[in-house]
C-alpha cells in the first residue's frame, strides 16, 4: 500500500504530472515512511528514489515534440478520462456495471476486459473504474494482472481546477543523490 499526493497541470497545450509517495506498507507490517516522487514535465520522467538516494532520468520525448503526461501514463496503464475512448474500445471490451446501494449513488462503475490482441494482454485481465458523477473523474481503479495479483488505486479527496504553482514539476536533485540519465535516441 503506498500513499501519496497526485499533481497534474494541463496549460498552453503542455502538461506535468509529479506524483509523490510518502509511505509503504507491505503484508501485515506497519505502515513506514518510503519517499519517492515521479516527475513528468512532457519531455524528461524523473525518477527520485530516497531510500537507495538515486535519481534517474528517462527522455520519452523530443523537446519540440513534448507529450502529454496522461499519454505516458497510459502506456502501462490506461486511465478513463485522460485516455482516448478510440484507443480504449481497441484494446477493452467494455461494459456498464449496474449497481445497487451506496456507490450506485455516486460513481459509475465500468468494467474493461482486455482483448486477445490488446497492447495489454500481457499486464493485465480485467481493470474496473468507478467514476465520480459529480467530478466525472475516476475514483477508485482496481486492475488484475495476468499474474492474478490485484492492484488497487484510490483518489481521495482530488481538488479539481486549483492552480498549481509550477514549481510543483521543478526536479530539484537532493545532495548527495547520484544521477543517472537516460536520452532518447534520435530518429534518422
């Protein structure tokens, strides 16, 4: 289980995501403090990790050709309302789940099967959204690998249209962190 804090900003056609974990806890051990952040500024994926006090560097875009953080993200794991709907029918069947009780009151439950075919067939059988009616974001994802592990993701308490000061996606380097840089080769 790890918890932390999502930012995503999308302006003049740019966008960055940072997501920093605070916390790990796996099996029946105590919850313990484990730092480390991810950040996406549409060019460069920065990975800061404060236990072995390592940062890497992955160039998944040209400069002049920046991408789009929810694009990046999809490609491991597609998410509803930031992937597009074409991709999603390509790669998912998907159906409506009714519900019945509290949730049926406040979310929208999807459920998406991978197809044969699917860039996702290999990571993933099934993944769940439950929607937010007021937000019409996701709330909650549950995804089961091929491996039959469950894996669950939760926004709690999202603050929509805040605006984010941008040093928020500023990647400062902690001393003593070794750096690791990984360029993207150029197309001939």
């Amino acid at each position: 289980l790890r918890k932390g804090v999502l930012y995503y900003q999308k302006t003049g056609g740019k966008s960055a995501l940072r997501i920093n974990f605070q916390t790990l806890k796996q099996d029946d051990e105590k919850e313990q403090k484990y730092i480390e952040q991810y950040i996406f500024d549409g060019v460069w994926l920065t990975h800061i990790d404060y236990q072995i006090k390592e940062v890497k560097r992955y160039q998944q875009a040209e400069p002049n050709e920046p991408m789009d953080a929810f694009e990046l993200a999809s490609r491991n794991f597609p998410i509803i309302g930031f992937s597009k709907i074409e991709d999603l029918k390509k790669e998912f069947e998907i159906k409506f789940v009714e519900q019945q009780g509290g949730d049926a009151e406040n979310f929208i439950r999807l459920h998406l099967k991978v197809k044969p075919d699917s860039v996702y067939k290999d990571d993933y059988t099934t993944i769940d959204f439950w929607i937010d009616k007021k937000l019409h974001l996701p709330a909650k994802i549950v995804a089961v690998s091929t491996e039959d592990d469950i894996y669950e993701i939760k926004f709690v308490k999202p603050r929509v249209n805040k605006k984010l000061d941008k040093k928020v996606f500023e990647v400062k380097v902690p001393r003593g962190f070794g750096v690791e840089v990984e360029k993207k080769a150029k197309a001939l």
